[in-house]
C-alpha cells in the first residue's frame, strides 16, 4: 500500500495535477487525466459514478481532508493526475 500523502505530494511537485471539480471533469473530457481522485464527500455524481473513462479512487476522507493532505488551505473534492511526475500515484 503506498502512502496517498506522499504520492499526491510528490505529483503536486513534480508533475502537473489540476484541483477541483470543474478542472478535473475539463481534464477528463480533454483525455488529459490519468488518474481522478475524488473525496468521500464530493458532490460530482460523474466524478463518483466511476464510468468516465478514467480509473477513480475514492479517498478515504472528505474534502477538508484531501485538501490538507494535498497541502492547500482549501477544500478539494476532486483532483486530476494529468502528469505523475516523479510519484508512484497511478499504482493507487
């Protein structure tokens, strides 16, 4: 099991990863996210329904949470992996 935080550390500052629902469902319909992730509590039902073409996981927190752990002073109910960098987050 690898560390979410790390990962998602890592390809915030290596790589490209867009925040929120709007960015994340624009980088899903552009082809451009490899990897969607989504808090326990996000109000996209696309995003949640898990059919957009793109693997979704599910973190096990809500949005405040992915938010913190991602290391903004915001809340994020979803986010698009567009470049991994040098993270291991597409093995999720």
């Amino acid at each position: 099991m690898i560390d979410i935080g790390r990962a998602l550390k890592s390809a915030i500052a290596t790589g490209e990863v867009a925040f929120g629902v709007d960015q994340t469902e624009k980088a899903v319909k552009a082809g451009k996210a490899q990897l969607v992730i989504v808090a326990r509590n996000c109000p996209s039902a696309a995003l949640t329904a898990g059919d957009i073409g793109v693997r979704v996981f599910t973190y096990d927190g809500n949005n405040m949470e992915l938010g913190a752990i991602c290391g903004k002073p915001f809340s994020v109910s979803a986010l698009a992996v567009i470049d991994k960098g040098t993270s291991n987050i597409l093995s999720l």
